[in-house]
C-alpha cells in the first residue's frame, strides 16, 4: 500500500489534519501532500517539509490515500479533475459535510474503497473526534483508516445514516462547547476574576469534566451528585440554569443545527 497521504483542500480541517498527523508521527512531513488553488497560504508548512501544490492530479498520483477536504458544493469538480487518476489501488477518505458515499461512487465510477470520515478542528491537537464509515474497504483497509484517526484522537465507526447527526454532536459540539467556556470566563470576569485566570480556570475545568467521563465511563448525572450538597452553592446554580433554560436551549441548538443540514 503506497502510505503517500494527498490532502485535496488546505483549508482550516485539511490542514489540521496534516498538522495532527505530523505530530503524532503517523506521516513523515515529506509524505503529505497538500493542495490549494492559493498555495502561498501553505507556506508555513512547506517549511515543515511538506509538499504543496496547487495541482489536484499531480498530488493524487503520487500517493495512496487521498483525503477530500474541500467544500462540499466543490466536491463535483474536485472529483471530475481526479476520477482519472484514481485507480483501485486508492483509498480515498471524505471530511466533507453532507456528501455521502453513494454521491461520490457515482461522480468516480470506478469501484475503489471510499470512507467518509467526521472528524472536528482538534485533530489539530490529536484531540478529535472522528466518526467513520466505509464502502468497498477490506478489514486491513478499515484498521489503516481507522489507526490513522486514532493517532489524532478517538475514533467511533459508525452507520453512514447518522452520519449528519455525529456532524452536528462531534464538529458543531466543538463550538458549542466554546460557547459554554465563554459564557463561564464572562461569569468568572464578573464575580472578580481578571480574564486570564478566569479563562484557564473554565478551560482546564471542562477539560477535566470531559476527562471524567471518557476515562471512568460514568454517567454525567452521577458527577454532578458528587459536587452538590444540600442547600449548596452548586445546585442553586445549576437549579436556575435550568429555569433559564439552559438544557432545553442546548437541545434545541443541536435540533437545529442537524435540521439546517438536512435542509441543505
């Protein structure tokens, strides 16, 4: 299997990928590819001893795995340049949003092994979650994928059919997550702390609770009564989040979100 990586897109995901690869030492800088229409945005990682390119075709030929990471409304003219430089001895891997397997075998017509893959922007820090499914792929094939987005994070292999809604909980949730982290450094800022501190203190704190929970396998409910006591300061607050809606807002953004991309 040639482990050449062709990343078509170096936008803001096809370039974490490269970063989160080279950091985990998955690839070799030397064995990325990245391409762009503008290439001189590739600059800082050219330095690194990866290859940039502004050529689609030239990139797919000399590797193994192509990853598509352009946008989805691109995908039909991205593939059309492609489809003759791909040959069954390809593994090609989509991070596109929307776009599934069956859309891409029909623009490539030639039966090669197709994933699509859903990982979010912190793959940048080997910290993604990426969901995966897969089409005309061996089992050695599937582990090579799956290994390859396990070094840059945790990977679940999913049904294609919830495909969409692992967007909306493991890329979209990146931001709400953010906004959650936000939203607690501004309360910090109000009862006294100075910004900094307020945003390493709501940082390392969400980090922790994440923590928890992978590492233990416990339920977020059963946290929760570990940290609020009777009469206590943490069940006030959480008592009137709650009356503001603060979990029926959060479970009607992720409605939203997955209706908005059903409506695309």
């Amino acid at each position: 299997m040639n482990k050449k990586i062709a990343i078509i897109g170096g936008g803001n995901l096809g370039t974490a990928i490269a970063e989160g690869l080279i950091a985990s030492r998955f690839a070799k800088p030397a064995d990325i590819i990245i391409t762009k229409r503008n290439t001189s945005t590739l600059k800082p990682y050219e330095k690194k001893g990866v290859q940039v390119s502004g050529n689609n075709s030239d990139a797919v030929k000399k590797s193994g795995i192509v990853i598509l990471a352009v946008k989805p409304f691109q995908v039909q003219e991205v593939l059309e340049g492609i489809k003759k430089d791909l040959t069954g001895s390809h593994i090609l891997v989509s991070v596109l949003t929307g776009v599934m397997i069956k859309d891409i075998e029909e623009i490539v017509k030639k039966k090669l092994p197709v994933f699509r893959a859903m990982p979010n922007t912190a793959i940048a820090i080997r910290e993604s979650m990426t969901c995966l499914s897969s089409s005309n792929a061996t089992p050695e094939q599937v582990k090579y994928i799956n290994d390859l987005f396990c070094t840059v994070g945790k990977v679940v292999t999913i049904d294609e059919k919830l495909m969409d809604a692992a967007t909306v909980l493991g890329a979209c949730g990146t931001a709400y997550a953010m906004r959650y982290i936000r939203a607690n450094i501004q309360g910090g800022i109000e009862i006294g702390f100075d910004a900094l501190t307020a945003s390493l203190i709501a940082a390392q704190t969400v980090k922790g609770a994440a923590q928890l929970l992978l590492e233990k396998g416990s339920h977020p409910e059963y946290e929760i009564d570990k940290v609020t006591t009777p009469k206590g300061c943490t069940i006030a607050g959480l008592n009137e989040m709650e009356h503001r809606g603060f979990s029926s807002s959060l479970i009607k953004g992720v409605v939203a979100s997955y209706d908005k991309i059903l409506k695309s």
